[in-house]
C-alpha cells in the first residue's frame, strides 16, 4: 500500500525536504531506509506524532555522520553503540536513527541482547511492543511511500486494537504494559482480548527479577505526555493492576488517587493567610480552608483520622500532606479510603433502638472495628452492634 497522499498531506513541506534529502543519500550509499513506528502510526491515523524514527538497513551511526558530512544545519548531538543508535539535529529538527537489529532477552524483564546489527527490516520488526507499532513506511527511491506490514498492523490501527506481537512479550519487557496503557488513553484504542489476557496473567504472577529503572523511566514518560488525559491514565492503571509492577502490596481507593484540580493544590501550598482577595469560589476557598484546619488539628486516634478526613476532597488532603500531615493522610489513602460501614439507622431501629444520640456512638464503635477488620460483612457489623449493647448493659 502507498500513502503517498496521505504523507503530503500530513507532513509539512520542510518534513518532507529533510526526508527527501536522507532518501537522496542513502540511494547514493545503497542503504536502505524507513519511517518506523510512532510516526507511521500517527500519520495514518492523522494525529500529531511526538517523534521522529528513522530505521537503517545498516549502520545507523555511520549513516549519520555522513549526513553530518554532506548537509548544511546537520548535528549528530549523541550516539549509543550498544544499540547502534543516532539522534541527529536536521535543520531544526530532531530524529533519531537506528540501526535495523535482532536481539534476545537471556534474563526476561531487563535489556535485550543486540545478536545482530544491519538485518535486514523483517528480522528488526518483532522485537516492536505492539503490530500498531511494527508499520514502516519506505524512504527508498525505488518505493518511497510504501507501507510494510508484516503484523497486519494496518488492520489492528483501523480497528483500534492494541495487540502485543507474541505470547511471551510482557514476559520479555514488562514495561510494554505500561506503554499499551499509554497508547489506549492516548489514542482511544483497547487491548484485544488475547492482550488483555496475557497482561493479567502477566500482573497475577509477576516477575521482581526486572529492571526497575526501566519501569520508572516509562511510568514517568506515560504521565509526563499525557498530562490533559492524567487523571485517566491514572485510574486505568489502578483498575488494571498495572500499579502492581511498582508495588503489589498498595492498597489504593481509586476514587481518591487523582485531584481534578491540580492549580489548587499547587496554590494551596502558596496562598496567604488573606485569600479574599483572589475571588476563588466557595467550593475553592472551603479545600484550602479545610486544609489548614487539618495541618493544625492534633489526631490522637485512627477513628479521628477516618472521620476528618472522609468527607475532604483530595485537593484538600495533598494540601495537609504537603504541610506536615502526610503520615496522616498517607494511612487514610493506603488503608482507610475505602472502608464504609453497612448499618444504617434503620437497621438499629429494627433492633429495637429508639433514635437517640447513642446512634452516633454505635456507628463510631463498629467504625473503629471496620477500621481494624475491612473485610466485615454486614451481618457481621450487626453482631458487633450486639456485643457494644451488651458491653453498655
């Protein structure tokens, strides 16, 4: 397939001289050359790439110090061997270049073995994290334009599929369930059901023995590019036991992970003592005002932690942690958050309970004991409501 008039269409004329200039040169050297991945992806769906990869039939580092050589307003401003890899400056613009390689994961979970430098295409292609990703589009004179798909990558794009490209993968590279993350919030797209089944089995019985820098570097790259979309990611990553990657014994109540209103946090650590004057509204005034009147309330109990902090918003929880209450509020969000109590006044009343004041002491005594048991089912909170009516007669 030929998008010709797709690429003219997507890219920019300047894009498009840069391009011709590095086909114009690597016909002259016989080397073959390609748009690979994220690019490719992007343009055919017709969103904005965030990067430009170039993949090289050959040496990646040599080619790009001849183009170093041979052009005006080229740089190459870093290489990496092991991988035979070069970010070059183009007039302005940044690409990267690789060469064509076959590699290994001998220790699953930390950086693959390069066994091959210069493959050709088809050999470099299943070491990509998803068929969405494994597109290329030719830069070769002979055919420029042409797409190759050798995963039916096309087909996967057209019908929004994010699908990993053999059943060893997250195995291989734990880290490509964090990007499938990324790439389904960013493009609207969802994990086909094979996918999705290998990635929770993958969660359900993970391997420690990883690269943890690797984890990090992709969790900070998946939440620092999809800042309009954060709360989002944040919550699938909860809901999907991707979280355990980092730490399986979190507890974590997604309803409070993420503030709508991150500004406020920020300027909540700021404001004044005086904030009228900033007109914010009462909803705003009432988070920062709650949060300096938890900073300086003195919690002598964990039932006085539950009861304060239940009904704040969380903007006004990371405020106090931010200002000295951050055991306080770290113990609520791990381990508190999500417990509520079953019992209602109802239920005491069909026990033979006049409604009285003593409501309030029975629903704080079976609290307590939630707080201690989570796990407490209702018939269960009702006994306990037995056992404190007892104690009190």
């Amino acid at each position: 397939m030929n998008i010709l008039d797709i690429y003219d269409s997507y890219f920019s004329q300047h894009k498009q001289s840069i391009f011709r200039t590095i086909s114009n040169i690597a016909y002259k050297y016989g080397i073959k050359m390609y748009l690979v991945g994220g690019i490719v992806r992007d343009m055919l769906l017709d969103v904005k790439s965030l990067d430009i990869d170039v993949i090289v039939e050959g040496n990646a580092i040599e080619f790009a110090k001849q183009l170093e050589k041979e052009c005006d307003n080229v740089e190459v401003s870093s290489i990496h061997k092991d991988f035979m890899t070069a970010k070059v400056k183009f007039e302005g613009k940044s690409i990267d270049f690789a060469s064509t390689r076959n590699e290994t994961y001998p220790r699953a979970g930390h950086l693959p073995v390069v066994t091959e430098i210069g493959c050709k295409l088809k050999k470099d292609v299943p070491r990509r994290d998803f068929t969405i990703n494994t597109l290329a589009m030719s830069l070769n004179r002979d055919d420029f334009g042409e797409i190759i798909d050798y995963y039916n990558g096309y087909e996967d794009l057209k019908n929004r599929t994010i699908k990993i490209l053999h059943n060893k993968s997250f195995e291989d590279d734990p880290t490509r369930i964090i990007r499938g993350l990324k790439y389904a919030t960013r493009l609207d797209f969802k994990l086909d059901t094979k996918t999705r089944l290998l990635q929770e089995k993958y969660l359900s019985n993970i391997n420690h023995d990883m690269c943890k820098k690797r984890i990090l570097q992709e969790f900070k790259k998946t939440f620092e590019k999809e800042e309009e979309k954060q709360a989002l990611v944040w919550q699938e990553f909860i809901d999907q036991g991707i979280y355990k990657l980092i730490n399986e014994d979190a507890n974590i109540n997604i309803k409070l992970l993420y503030p709508h209103n991150s500004w406020l946090v920020y300027f909540g650590l700021l404001a004044p003592e005086k904030i009228d004057d900033f007109e914010l509204t009462k909803p705003e005034q009432d988070i920062i005002l709650e949060a300096r009147r938890i900073i300086n309330t003195h919690y002598q109990n964990d039932l006085q932690i539950y009861k304060e902090f239940k009904p704040q918003r969380i903007e006004t929880l990371l405020i106090a942690a931010s200002r000295g209450k951050g055991k306080e509020v770290e113990k609520y969000l791990n381990h508190f958050s999500g417990i509520d109590i079953e019992i209602t006044g109802a239920d005491l009343i069909n026990l033979g309970l006049k409604p009285s004041k003593e409501f309030k002491d029975i629903f704080d005594y079976v609290i307590e004991q939630k707080l201690n048991s989570p796990h407490l089912t209702k018939c269960e909170e009702l006994e306990i409501v037995k056992e404190y009516l007892t104690k009190q007669n």
